[in-house]
C-alpha cells in the first residue's frame, strides 16, 4: 500500500508540475526606416576629339572613344541618345572657313553594355538636325551603354588652312 499511496503522489507531483501559472505579457516595438534614392539617367563623351585630315577624299575623320550612357531609374523605361553638332570653324574675321553640320556623318556602332536592355545604334547620318545614337529597348533594372561614334566631315574644296573647331553633344532622355 505504501508502495501505491507514492505511485499516487509522485504521479500527482507530476500534474502539478505541468500547471502553468500565467504571467505578465511582454512586447517590444520597432520602428524600422530607410530610404529609396531616385535614380537618374546621365550620358558623358570625352571632352576632345581629334580628326585626321584626309585631302584626297576632302574629309576629316576620327571617333569620339568612350560616349557612356548610365540608366539608374530602376525600371522598365528604355532611353534614346541622341547626337547634335555645331559648325566646324578655323577662327574668326576675315579668312574664316566654317563647315556647317550638315557636313557632319555621325555613324554609330554597336554599344557594349550592362544590364538588360537591348541597345540598337542609330542610322548613319548628318548632323544637319540631331540624330538617334543609339535606342534602348527591352530594358529591365539599371544598365549602362558604352560606343564609339565615327565622325566624318565632308571638307569643302575652298578651305583654308588652319585648326578647326566645333562641338558634337551628346543628350539622352
């Protein structure tokens, strides 16, 4: 019997200790910020170019090594670069010969790039208006586009001699 009546306590202390006494509830809150910049669309060109003369066809000709265009908006939009020029110029006053942009071939070639984005250069064409460079579609996500447009000016046979200038810009959108 002595046996049973600790069989029965011990089976007892075993309920007992299973009861649970409820306690207080406990909670913690945190606050959790950040902040999402806005990404932009941006192109760069080198600063200078030089052209060779080449007086038996009556052109100068030459690239522009490095046009880069860096799409980091994040998203589905594709983007057209485009490519302008001024009048090519030796000076000013008397003297002065200027070759107006008309004059100007911008040939576009394909462009290494990052990213997804399916990049297509522009036709070859004059400057005489601005022209496509190069159009990204299909775009998904940041992407950067890198070429390296031929220029190729038509030289008019009543040229002088001398160093001529003029600017080639490069925008996108």
């Amino acid at each position: 019997m002595k046996k049973s009546v600790l069989a029965g306590a011990a089976a007892a202390g075993v309920v007992l200790g299973a009861v649970v006494f409820p306690g207080t509830a406990s909670a913690a809150d945190t606050t959790v910020t950040f902040s999402i910049t806005a990404g932009g669309i941006a192109i760069t060109a080198p600063g200078s170019a030089a052209l060779t003369e080449n007086a038996l066809l009556d052109t100068a000709t030459g690239s522009i090594t490095g046009v880069k265009v860096t799409d980091d908006r994040r998203g589905i939009s594709g983007w057209t670069a485009t490519a302008s020029s001024t009048a090519f110029t030796n000076g000013t006053g008397a003297g002065t010969t200027s070759i107006a942009a008309d004059q100007v071939t911008y040939t576009g070639n394909l462009a290494s790039f990052t990213g997804i984005a399916v990049v297509t250069p522009g036709l070859p064409g004059t400057l005489a208006t601005a022209r496509s460079a190069q159009v990204a579609t299909a775009v998904v996500g940041t992407n950067t586009a890198t070429w390296s447009p031929t220029l190729s000016i038509a030289l008019p046979t009543n040229r002088t001699s001398g160093s001529y200038s003029g600017v080639i810009t490069h925008s996108v959108a």
